[in-house]
C-alpha cells in the first residue's frame, strides 16, 4: 500500500475497453463474456467554464485518437473553409508528422500558419524548428531555432531554442538558466552540469525551489543542506524552500531543521515542532510547539499545536489546561480539544467528566467533525446489541448536522441496512437512494447500489462482470491557464501544455483551488498520476467556505472525476484481464489504488510495478505459469503477474472478490483466518470487522475506485446515478420517525 504525503494512496475483454475508450461501444451479457460491438463518435458534451475557445472544436474532439485513427478528417478539416479549426487541423497534422519523423510533410502543414494561428504563433515556429531538425537538414534547423529565439524570445518555449543551440554554444544555457529556471528543459540543463560539476549551489537551489516533484530531488536537497560551505550562502527565504520540498516529501526531520531556519511564522514554526513530532523526537516537538503558543498566541496554527502538547505531556492531566485555552479561544477547534479532554478524564478514571465534555459538543458544536463522531460510535454501540432503532436515532443527525463528515456516508448506509431489520423497506429505499444522490462517488454509494438491485456486482458475481464503457471523446477545458495552454491542452499536446504550465503556475505552494486542479489534471495528462491524483483529491482539505463552494463546483464536472480515474495501460490491462476471466474495472481500480498507474514504483517492503508485485510472489506465480523472463517494472509483465494472482485469490475463495481483493492485500493466511473466526452472515459487517486497518482501507478504497470507473463510464449506471440525483429532496424521509 502506497503513501503519499500522510495519506493512503495505497476490461471489456479483448479489443473492447481500449477500442470503446478511442471510440466503441460495448454490449455484454453479465453472465459471461459474450459481446457485440457498436461504433460512436459522440463525445460527452463538456460543462466546465474556461478561457478556451477549443472546447466545441471538431479537432479538439480528434485529440485523444492516434495519428492514424484521426489523419483523414484532419486532412477534410485543414483543407476545408479558413477558421479556427482548420488551423487546429493542420496544428496536429504538422504535429503527428513530426513524431512520425515526416519534417516535410510537417513543413509543409505549418507553412503561413503563425499568422492565422497567434494562439499558438510561438508553437509553429517550434514546429518548424523540429521539422527541420527531423529532416536531417541541419543549417535550416539551426536557422529556425534562432528565428525562434529572435520572435519569441520571452515565450517559455524559447527555452526549447536556448536548450538546443547550447549544444554548440553554452552561453544559451546560461541564458535559459537566468530566464526561464523553471521550465523542465532548463531543469535538464541544470541536472547535466550537477553531473558534471557537482559543487554547484545556485544550480541546487534552483532544482530545490522548482523542482518539487522532480525524480531525485532528496539527495539534491541533502547535497545542498549538508555542505557547510553551500548553506553558508542560503537566505531564509531558501531554507523555506527547501523545508516545503523536504515537507512534501516526507522527509519530516530534515524538513523541521530547515523550518527552523527559514522566516519566522506561525506555519513555518509549526512544522519545526510537527516534523519532530513524526520524527519521534516528541520532548523537541512539545518546546517548538510552546515557542509558537508564546510567539503566536492567535493564530490558528496555535489551536493544534495546545491540542498536541496536551497528548505530548507526560502526565496526562497537565494537558487539560492547554484544551482549556483551545476551548476558550479556538472555537472551530474547541469540540476536538473537548475530545481529547474527555479522552484523558476517562483514563484518569473520570468518567462523568469525560460524558459531559462529550456532551458539550453534541450541546454547543453539534455541527463539528467530532459530533459527528460521538454519535457514530454510539449508534454503532447501539446495533451491536441488536437495538436498531436507537442506532438509527444516533445516526440521523449525522446526516443532516454534519452531511460533510467522514462518517455521513457510512451512517446513512447503514441507516437503510437497519431500516430493513426492522421491516421498514421503503425507509430504507429512501436511506439508499440519499447516499447514491449526496455521496455519488463513495464506497457506500456503491454498496446502496447493491442494495437496490442494480446491475453493479456484489461481492460474489463482480468478478464476471463485463460493463460497457463510454469515454469522452476530447478533454473537458481547464479552468484557469493562458489561451495558449489552453488550446495546447484541448488539442491533446499534453508535454508542450505541461512545460507551458511550469512556468505560468507561480506560487506552488500557495495554489488557488483553480491553479491545483488544473495542475492535478495536466500531470494525470504526462503520465504523473502519483502526484496528479494527490493534486485533485487533496482539494476536498479546502476549509475556507469560498475554497471549499469552488472544489464543489468542480465536483460537478466530467474533467475532474475523469482525471482522478484515468485508463492508463489499457491493452494489458484489457489482454490479461481477458486471459484469467477477470472483470477489467476490478483490475483497473486495484492498480489505481496499488501504485496510481506508476509502472516504476517501489514500496519500502519492495512490492514493485503497477500491481505491486513482490519479487518472491512473482517468483512463485512465474513458476506456476513457466514464465522464465520477465521485469516487474515492465507493465505488459506486471500486469500478467499481477491477474494471476489475483485469479487465484479468487479461486481460493470461490470468487469472492472481498476476499480475493483482502487476500491480495493481506496474504491468504491472514484472511483465511478471519473468515474462520467471524461469524457474520452479512459481508458489510465483514468488511467493518477487517482486524487490520490498512486491510480494511484497502477493500473499501478498491471497490470504491470500480464503483466510479462504473459510475462515471458505464452509461446505464451513470443514468441511473443522475435520476437519483435528480430526485434527491424525496430522500429526506428516510431519516424521519
């Protein structure tokens, strides 16, 4: 299971899903594997507000097809009438040529297009540039590459220029460095002379500033924080820096030794104490955190960390002071910091005090995270002695007083599962319709669907399921970004958008919640799902109402969900999916949740490769089916590896996919032995009893990951999600008595 930033992270068969995904349609009985197949050519329409004029062009709905699939109306489109999409059209054509190695058929599409195309007039001229260049025609290269430089020389792509003619002449480079240090070829500028020349700190500290997310970029951080002489010349402002890229990493103590050399904030002062903290140097941690209550007595920074130094005192009852002040001063923290009381009351053997802190915030903050985990825990006390209705009585708050809680969407589920215990059917209709309609994307919507008897798959028949699959034909627009990456982007250039963005994103720390969708999306675009998923799905930590109203409004949109649940690998996906009869939105939505699609990725235990194989397991499976060679960061062989396995811990469990998807996480052994101690006829209660937490995280984030591949791609079920949505207010009565 992988981790990124303290958080978990961790097919059709045959040509179908890849061919219905660059556009077919699928039709499949549920029984086995039979299907037919339909053309399309529709795309979705797109509904997400944008500066680009691209997003109801016919050739921006070519974007996403191959060279070959697309050459023909492209053609029909760039010798047709004079318009914005004829330019387009021959945009691509020059484009495909290009990769195709075809410069004068490029040349010859891009001929007088930087006048009729100023979007992107600095873009053909790279065209020419690498038109040339492809062709073998050196001295015509060269030249392009200087007009480039000499039209352009502000545009980011003068980097490309400046990257090229410093081959011959290294003052370019020096020039790229000084004006564009941001843009990923000067950052391979930058890496080839730290090759050469490793004792170089201004080319350090650029990589530390701009390199966030850059392959390596720890050890160029410790290079530069572990030479006397190199940190001798760092400014506060670097240290904050390098602290930010240490922190996004997870490089908590190193990060807190440059916090505290970076400039004096509330922030900064309290990742020196909370990367002690995680570094378990928790008597360090507690001084930091006393050093930002006296520096900065009022900001909210100060909240967490009285609540922390409270859980960090050595005697647990010198703690009650710090919540006291927290309660007193903090309100948006005060129910958490009377949890935490009531958490050391009872231990030190205070039990009606620890009851009325606990019901001071169901009196004063009903509406708060912890209300809403109060009542959780005590409707869960209250079905486990077989009382239902009190536990449904516990559980309704929940839904209207704190609808935005982690736990909403697993109370009004099973507000319809104990609905149907006590012979109240049509409430608990009502119950699973409202979890389908307010939590469309989580686990428990796909369990409600269950419920109702929709065609999704439960846990015993998933496995055979075959279900159509829709995707929108072209990228939905961006919601902020020059119009030029805007019609880099809708015309499908996702490298040249991607460069284009690293210079326009200027403040990567601090981004608006239009700036971090539209980074999540354009790496998701260059293969960077690691970081692009963690992008997107981190904006639901937005807590100032303005943030949270426009990630809400972005909720909505096909651009957003589709991003987070991308179709990489789709051929070997598809193949082995076929070859061990497995349902391909299963495999797809395990290895989104293994490795985020990155076929190079490690964990610290070694599982390697999209499904996060382990080389003995891999030995062993490679035995079973006589494989002699293969890679496991080779996706067509992980993948292999990987569905094998995961056949068999169908097989092993007579194709219960919780448990086959439990054992791939855990080991058989652990799962065998759960099933055999548990005695629960109902598998909801199986998967709630999961002894291991991660274990439990993992089936529920799986089936969750197919329930949206589902939701968001099968076109009945999507269908079916929108009427629910569409008829929500009646839902209400399912909470009423």
């Amino acid at each position: 299971m992988l981790k990124r930033r303290g958080t978990q992270v961790s097919l059709a068969i045959g040509a179908g899903l890849c061919a219905l995904l660059l556009g077919a349609t699928l039709s499949v009985t549920t029984s086995g594997f039979t299907r037919k197949w339909q053309s399309w050519i529709q795309p979705q329409p797109s509904s997400l507000p944008s500066q680009s004029q691209a997003a109801d062009s016919a050739v921006a709905a070519l974007a996403d097809l191959s060279p070959e699939q697309r050459a023909a109306k492209l053609a029909a489109i760039a010798q047709g009438k004079q318009g914005a999409d004829r330019n387009r059209a021959r945009y691509l054509l020059a484009s495909d040529a290009i990769r195709q190695r075809q410069g004068e058929k490029a040349l010859q599409w891009l001929k007088g297009l930087e006048s009729d195309y100023p979007e992107l007039a600095a873009y053909v001229a790279f065209k020419q540039a690498q038109a040339y260049t492809v062709s073998g025609k050196t001295a015509e290269a060269a030249a392009a590459w200087k007009s480039l430089l000499r039209q352009y020389p502000d545009h980011p792509v003068a980097a490309e220029a400046l990257f090229v003619l410093g081959r011959q002449d290294r003052q370019y480079w020096d020039q790229a460095i000084a004006k564009f240090p941001t843009y990923p070829r000067t950052q391979d500028i930058i890496r080839q002379r730290l090759r050469q020349n490793p004792n170089q700190p201004k080319l350090l500290l650029i990589l530390a500033k701009y390199g966030i997310n850059a392959p390596g970029i720890v050890p160029v951080l410790n290079r530069l924080t572990e030479n006397a002489s190199f940190t001798a010349t760092l400014q506060p402002e670097d240290w904050e820096a390098i602290a930010f890229n240490y922190w996004e990493h997870q490089e908590y103590g190193k990060a807190a030794e440059a916090y505290a050399r970076a400039p004096r904030n509330s922030l900064n002062t309290y990742r020196i104490g909370r990367g002690l903290q995680l570094s378990g140097l928790n008597s360090q941690a507690y001084r930091a955190y006393q050093l930002l209550a006296t520096a900065f007595p009022q900001a909210e920074e100060t909240a967490t960390a009285l609540i922390r130094m409270a859980q960090l005192t050595p005697k647990p009852i010198n703690g009650i002071p710090y919540l006291d002040r927290v309660i007193s001063q903090f309100p948006d923290q005060a129910a958490e910091a009377l949890m935490v009381k009531a958490d050391i009351l009872e231990g030190l053997g205070s039990g009606k005090s620890a009851a009325q802190s606990r019901q001071s915030v169901l009196s004063q903050y009903p509406k708060s995270d912890a209300a809403a985990e109060i009542r959780w825990k005590q409707a869960q006390r209250q079905a486990n002695t077989g009382n239902f209705l009190a536990a449904w009585q516990w559980a309704e708050p929940i839904t209207k007083q704190n609808s935005e809680s982690e736990f909403a969407p697993e109370a009004a589920y099973w507000v319809g599962k104990w609905a149907n215990q006590i012979g109240r059917e049509q409430d608990a209709t009502s119950a699973f319709e409202y979890v389908l309609a307010k939590y469309p994307e989580s686990y428990y919507a796909w369990r409600s669907a269950v419920q109702l008897g929709w065609n999704v798959g439960d846990f015993d028949s998933v496995r055979q399921l075959q279900p159509q699959v829709v995707r929108s034909g072209h990228s939905s627009p961006l919601p902020t970004g020059s119009a030029t990456l805007q019609e880099l982007y809708q015309l499908g250039q996702s490298q040249d958008a991607w460069a284009l963005w690293q210079v326009e994103f200027k403040n990567p720390t601090k981004p608006t919640v239009a700036e971090q969708f539209t980074d999540g999306v354009l790496r998701v675009g260059v293969g960077d799902h690691l970081d692009g998923i963690f992008m997107l799905s981190s904006l639901a930590w937005r807590e100032k109402t303005e943030e949270r109203s426009q990630y809400q409004t972005l909720k909505q949109q096909p651009a957003f969900w589709q991003a987070l649940y991308p179709f990489p690998f789709l051929q070997p996906i598809e193949a082995w999916s076929q070859e061990r009869q497995l349902n391909p939105l299963l495999v797809t939505a395990l290895i989104r949740q293994e490795s985020r699609f990155q076929p190079q990725i490690r964990s610290v235990v070694g599982a390697t490769g999209l499904m996060q194989v382990m080389p003995e397991t891999a030995s062993w499976i490679a035995s079973q089916i006589k494989l002699k060679q293969y890679k496991l960061d080779k996706p067509e062989d992980n993948i292999k590896l990987g569905t094998w396995y995961l056949a068999y811990t169908h097989r092993e469990y007579d194709n219960n996919s919780l448990f086959a998807v439990a054992s791939y996480n855990a080991g058989p052994g652990a799962v065998a032995g759960w099933v055999d101690k548990n005695t629960f006829s109902d598998l909801d209660q199986f998967v709630e009893a999961i002894p291991y937490g991660e274990t439990k995280g993992y089936v529920k984030s799986v089936f969750e990951n197919y329930w949206n591949y589902l939701r968001l791609y099968n076109p009945e079920v999507s269908q079916q999600v929108e009427q629910v949505a569409q008829a929500s207010d009646s839902y209400q009565s399912a909470f009423k008595f």
